[in-house]
C-alpha cells in the first residue's frame, strides 16, 4: 500500500524528466554563452549562473582573456561544412523551389518571399535596437548600481501589441486568399488532365481518367501538357507518401484509406525532378519521381541535366502510349519475352499485348505496369537510367538497388537477365 501511496504520477514523472533533458540541453550553450559573454567583455555574471553551469566568475578566478571562440579557422571550417552537407547541385536537375513553374507554385513561391521579406525587416529592427541597446546602456567599470527599475507602462505595452498584429493581418490576407487558390478545382469548362495517383513502397502508379490518354496506367513517370489544368487524385496502397516536384508545387500527401487533390497547371515544357517526402521505410530514400511537361502542339527542346530532349506534344505521348507492346521482333527479343513469362514477372506486372501474359482484367497493380517500360528515362522509381545494363542490374538483384522492394530476387543466369532486359528494353 504504501508504495503505491507513493508512486510518482505520469504528469510529475514526465516533468521531472523533461525538465531534465532541458537542462541537459542548455547547459553546454548556455556555458558558451557565459564565456562568450565574458570574452567580449570582462563581466561578473550573476552568483546562480556561474553556480548553475559550472563556470568561474572572472571576479573570483581574476581572468579578462578577450581570447575569442570564434577564431577565423573555426569560421571557415563551419562556412565548409554548411556547404558541404547542403549538397547542392545548380547543373544536374535543379529541385529548386524557388524556381517555380507552375500557377501553384508561384503562389507558394510569393507565400515564401513575401515572409522572407517581412521577416528580414523585424531581424534587422529587433537587432538594431538590441544592438543599439547592448553598446549605449552597457555598465561602466566600476558601476555596480542598479539602473532604474520600471513596472508597466501603457504606451509601450500598447506598442508592442499593436504592431505585431499589424503584421500578422498583413501576412494573413494574401496567405488567404492564396490558400483558396490552391484548394480551388479548375474550372470545368477547360481541357483538364486528371490522374489517380497511388504511392506504393517505393514507387507511384499513374492511372490517367481523362482524354485521349483515359484508362493509361503507368509508373514514376508522369506526363501532362502546359498550360493545361492537372487534377491530381493523391492516395497510397500501403503507409503515407508524399508526392513532391519541388518546381512544381507543394508536397501532398498520400494517405492509405483517403484521397487528396492536388491542383496545378504547368506552364514551362520541361523534365522535372521529385522525391517522396514522407518517411515511408527502407527505401524511402530511393523513391523518385519524374514530370514531364509536354508542349501542348508540336514537339520542342528542353535541357535537363545538361543535355538536349526533344519532347512531343501531350496528344503524341498520350495516343503512343495507349496502344499495346510491341510484339517481339528478334529471336533474341523472344526469348526475352519467354524469359520474362517463365520467371512469372507477369505475376506482378502488365504487359499490354504479350502474347499467353497479359493479366486478366488488365488489373495488375503489384508492379509497374510495363507496356511501354523502354519509353521511360528512368527506373526503379527515378533511381537508375533506363540502360538495359541497368535494367539487367535491377532485374537480378532488385534489392541490391531498393532494400526492402517487394521485387523479390529471383534465380537467374546473367545471360537470362540480359535477355529479358533487351525485351523490356524494345517496349518503346
Ligand atoms: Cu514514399 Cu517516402
């Protein structure tokens, strides 16, 4: 009985213990700030601060080192190791936010700038005034009285409620008015292309419900039309995922059990970089994804990666896409085909038009659908260029490429895996 009568609640116990790992967090910056503090100049810090973080008041141990901690070694050192974990890359496909293409991601794109601005105007008031405060108030050597002491003043308070609500209003409206934009569905009138999206550990299926490209399933790589409205129907088939073209628009994520749109209209032709952006398991890293934006008319140039594409109109992609694969056309592409019925790929993945695989109902949703896998730029969900090397790589040891992929190894020669990867390779 008695034990229990003293059992600490859950309420004190996570106190307790949040309170702890406060401290624990604080003391070593707070220790940096003292000598930091003592550093710029000579100063007695207060009894309970010194006792507190474990640092010697300068009255007692006599020291005015004005040695500083930020020495330029340590500077340069810091500015290297910002860059280097920033990892940034201008050259190769740029996932720049900033550089927007599309309606919504120029709204988002002007959310960001605006309270880039905003913010940098209070930085630099709030730090002036600290600044101005800290060099003309300082205390003189030898002062050791107290300045005056102040308790509530109207006028100031006053101030200082009413300007940051003044700035929160005038954030508040345009973010507003942008917030509707973005969750507005396009306008019914106008040619819109509408995709069901499905993220999947680790890949994203792309079934379209509109236009001449009505019924098309495919996989990672998605296609649309500039200047062309985009419905996108955001769900997942196992945890949540999240869709993300950084120059495209916003992340949206997909939810097991619901559905979410995403609106947008692209406006630059293009190819365009994305990565899943939940931590969805093992190979969340490893789960890319492409757009391109056709030209609505005729075929134009885009660079990507530093190299020259020509991409055709949205219609061409759409209608070479709807039809069936190709039959194999060489001995070498039939044994290919053979190979790739035998080792029971169509278990998982469609194939439109091969001859004793094509799923019944066309319904097969494990994998890829892979009809025209030999038109896509890249596989394993943008991770490997679409080389048959690749494809042979990824073939025989799916998990050497995605940790965790549901494509499970399956026995087979180096030979057998090239074959089946020059098929895949032919389905343009
Ligand atoms: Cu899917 Cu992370």
């Amino acid at each position: 009985m008695a034990k229990v009568a003293q059992a600490r609640s859950p309420y004190a116990v996570l106190v307790r213990s949040s309170a702890k790992s406060l401290r624990f967090c604080l003391s070593p910056t707070t220790r940096w700030a003292g000598r930091m503090l003592r550093t710029i100049q000579p100063i007695r810090l207060p009894d309970w601060y010194t006792r507190q973080f474990g640092l010697l008041s300068p009255a007692r141990t006599g020291s005015t080192s004005r040695k500083s901690l930020l020495s330029p070694v340590l500077l340069i050192a810091a500015i290297i190791a910002i860059a280097a974990v920033a990892g940034c890359s201008t050259e190769l496909a740029p996932r720049d936010t900033h550089a927007t293409i599309s309606d919504s991601g120029n709204i988002s794109s002007f959310f960001y700038k605006m309270l880039l601005y905003v913010d940098i105007v209070i930085g630099v008031a709030v730090f002036g005034f600290l600044a101005v405060a800290i060099v003309r108030f300082r205390r003189a050597a030898g002062d050791d009285s107290l300045p005056p002491q102040n308790h509530g003043d109207a006028r100031l308070e006053l101030i200082w409620t009413a300007i940051p609500t003044v700035i929160v209003v005038v954030i508040t409206i345009p973010m507003l008015v942008g917030l509707f934009q973005l969750a507005k569905h396009p306008d019914q009138n106008q040619k819109i292309i509408e995709i069901d999206v499905t993220g999947k550990q680790w890949w994203w299926d792309f079934t379209y419900k509109s236009g001449t490209a009505n019924g098309l399933q495919t996989a990672n790589e998605v296609h649309v039309e500039a200047n062309t409205a985009v419905v996108m129907n955001m769900t997942s088939s196992d945890v949540i995922h999240a869709w993300w073209i950084p120059r495209l628009t916003g992340k949206r994520d997909a939810t097991p059990g619901r559905t979410y749109p995403l609106y947008f209209t692209p406006l630059e032709p293009g190819i365009y970089d994305g990565q899943c952006a939940e931590l969805c398991g093992a190979s969340h890293a490893v789960m890319g994804t492409k757009l391109f934006v056709h030209p609505p008319a005729k075929e134009v140039e885009v660079e990507y990666a530093g190299k020259k594409y020509t991409l055709d109109s949205y219609e061409t992609w759409a209608r070479e896409q709807m039809a069936s694969s190709v039959a194999p056309a060489t001995p070498e592409l039939e044994k290919g085909a053979k190979l790739f019925r035998d080792k029971t790929c169509p278990a998982c993945h469609l194939v439109k038009g091969l001859e004793g695989a094509e799923s019944a109902g066309q319904s097969v949703t494990t994998g890829p659908n892979l009809t025209h896998v030999g038109s896509r730029m890249t596989i394993a969900a943008n991770t490997l260029l679409n080389t048959p090397q690749n494809l042979a790589k990824w073939i025989q040891d799916p998990q050497a490429v995605k940790p965790g992929a549901k494509m499970t190894k399956i026995a087979m020669t180096p030979d057998e895996a090239a074959a089946i990867a020059a098929y895949l390779t032919s389905l343009k």
